[in-house]
C-alpha cells in the first residue's frame, strides 16, 4: 500500500475520489478545508506531518544533468 498527498482543483474529481473510496479502492486519510489549503504555511504543515515518517535513501545518489534534460526517451 502507498500513500500519496494529491491536492485536487475540481469538484468533480473530488466526487470521483468520493466514489473510489465508497468502493474500497482508496481511503482518504485527512481532508484539508479549502481555507487551510489556500494558507500557504498551513499547508506546508499539513503535508510535512503527513511525510515526515517517510524517508529516502539518496546514498550513493548523482545527479546527471544532461540525463534529466534528456527529454527524448
């Protein structure tokens, strides 16, 4: 199982994840008001509770410029 923090920007998609989570197929964990999500800092602390247990291993990691810009594969 994943979690993953999406922000929606349209009521109807809101109704879509309503509906996958009627189905069983998603579980919304925490809504954040409209009000908050439009509170800059609020929502930073809003996701950074939400990810703060979640680590990754950069270890050994380069990053490879010309690659990223690499936009043709």
């Amino acid at each position: 199982m994943e979690t993953v923090v999406v922000q929606i920007n349209n009521n109807r998609a809101f109704g879509f994840l309503e509906n996958l989570e009627a189905l069983n197929v998603i579980k919304v964990l925490k809504s954040i008001p409209r009000s908050v999500a439009s509170d800059r800092a609020a929502r930073l602390s809003e996701i950074q509770s939400i990810t703060k247990n979640i680590n990754i291993d950069l270890t050994n990691f380069r990053f490879n410029r010309d690659e990223a810009n690499n936009y043709d594969e």
